[in-house]
C-alpha cells in the first residue's frame, strides 16, 4: 500500500521542446500497488497524479528527459472504504500533513532498445531515496509517448508501516507498476 512506489513515475521527464508539444494524458495514465499478505493480497491506484516540470531536449532525444510525478496521496483507492481511510491516516501516509508523494527523474540512460535505467527520487512523507529504475519507453505513434515500468517500494523505507494488527500479516515489500502517456 505504500504503493508511493510510484517512483516509478519517473518517466515524466525533461526538455522544453518536448514540454512544448506533449503533455500528460492522465486518463490513460496509471500508478497502482500490490502488497502480498498471508490471509488477503492488497492491490490499488492511485486516482488523481500529475505531472511537473516536464522537460525534453528534441536534439539530445529521450535520455534528455527529466521531470516530476507528483501522487495525491489522499487519492489512494483499494475498493475498501475503511482500508483506504486508515491509508490516509497518521500512520500511513498521514494525507493531512504529507498531501503527496513525488518521483524525481534526475536521469535517464538507455540500457537496450526501448528499455532505459531511470534515476528517480522519491518522496513519501518526509522521506526520500533513490531508485534505478528500469523504464521501458516506446513511442506507440507520432503523436503518443508511452513510459511503462514496476519498482519494489518497502514501506519501513518511509515510515508507512502503520499502528494496525494487518501489519503482522502484510509484506514489507510493496510492487508499484507505473504506465505514463505523454500525448500531444
């Protein structure tokens, strides 16, 4: 659940030329979550994130990307009202204190093809860390951008262990898998 993995966000990086032409398309963009537990596995989303700072350098192409995903985490949605309330509380994302997460590109080499090894840095609550994130980026059509990518988030990392018995029986360990699409 602390699905804040959303480092994975990363992609949205850099440049003005691309920043001109291409923006967000946040209908079809998606940070969601999976934490294994003995009695019942956790999956959700986030429902509202957005994009700042978005910058690309045409000349020196995609590794020139930089740029920020910043997560509402208050948006956080795992088809349980109450679970997703405690989420929101003290401890846990503590929403009224710390109202988003945010994943930093602060780098992007390409590995091979497609694929790219992304620096990103992430912010939940009032903790941060790096991550080297592999991204695959392919653009579907002229018009269309798309970074997809899975990073594994533990939640001790950020403090979001919580005060609840759930947490004897919850992983550590949480899967954030991220889909950006950049439209113009």
């Amino acid at each position: 659940m602390h699905c804040l993995r959303i480092a994975i966000l990363i992609l949205l990086g850099s440049a003005t030329t691309f920043a001109e032409s291409f923006s967000p398309d946040l209908q079809r963009s998606e940070i969601s979550f999976y934490v294994p537990a003995k009695i019942t596995n956790v999956r959700g989303y986030f429902r509202r994130l957005s994009v700042r700072d978005l910058v690309f350098d045409k000349k020196k192409g995609i590794t020139s990307l930089r740029g920020t995903v910043a997560i509402d985490t208050g948006s956080v949605f795992t088809r349980d009202r109450k679970r997703d309330a405690h989420l929101r509380a003290d401890d846990f994302f503590y929403t009224e204190k710390y109202p988003e997460a945010t994943a930093k590109v602060t780098d992007l080499t390409l590995m091979t093809a497609d694929f790219y090894q992304a620096t990103v840095i992430l912010r939940i609550r009032d903790k941060t860390k790096t991550y080297q994130i592999p991204v695959k980026i392919e653009a579907t059509d002229k018009n269309t951008l798309r970074a997809m990518g899975t990073i594994v988030v533990t939640r001790g990392d950020f403090d979001l262990t919580g005060n609840h018995v759930a947490n004897i029986i919850m992983k550590d360990d949480v899967e954030v898998t991220f889909r950006l699409v950049l439209s113009r």
